[in-house]
C-alpha cells in the first residue's frame, strides 16, 4: 500500500534528525523546528508532479519525476532534503501519492 503524505512527512522528518545527529553539532539539533515539516501536493496546479515541503517557514517545490527543486529555497535544510528524495524509494512513493490524489480529484 502506498504511503500517505503524513507518513512521508514523518521519513523526512527522521531522516533530518538522524543526519544532524551524526554531525559534530549533535547538542545544537533544535528537534522542534521540524514539528510543522509538511508535504503538500496538487495535482491541479502543475502541468508536472511537484512537491512542496514546508520547513519552520522556509518552503520549496521539487519536482517529483526529476528530485530537482523548481521553486523556493529551505536554506540549510535543502542539503538533507535533497538527500532524501535521493534515496531509493522516495521518489516512486511520491509518485504513488500524486498519482492517488490525481485519481481522487478525477473521482470527484
């Protein structure tokens, strides 16, 4: 089954978290600023799937096919978010998410 938004989140979420905290700053990891990570998405809007991930109040659109951002900036976080839509399986689970919210607005 495919996973969610929320659940997608939630990996990059950790994902952040575990790569700050194999850095050498571990005691200046401030946990709290990723309590409001979000991943949105609309399948109206964009001739191209996209995802917009949302960081404390920095906010970025990549492209789902491709990783590449399109739009906005995430500062410093982008470098651990482009790592993770590196990873093997994020991209195709995003996919997955666009291609279900498509369906859903085609359903009415």
């Amino acid at each position: 089954m495919a996973k969610t938004l929320n659940e997608l989140a939630s990996d990059l979420k950790e994902a952040i978290l575990d790569a700050q905290s194999d850095a050498h700053n571990r005691g200046n990891i401030k946990m709290a600023r990723y309590n409001n990570l979000k991943l949105s998405m609309d399948p109206s809007g964009s001739a191209s799937p996209e995802v917009v991930i949302s960081v404390a109040m920095s906010e970025a659109t990549f492209n789902i096919k491709t990783g590449e951002k399109v739009n906005g900036s995430l500062g410093p976080d982008e470098r651990y978010v482009l790592k993770w839509l590196g990873k093997t399986n994020t991209l195709p689970a995003l996919n997955d998410c666009w291609l279900n919210l498509s369906k859903k607005r085609e359903d009415g």
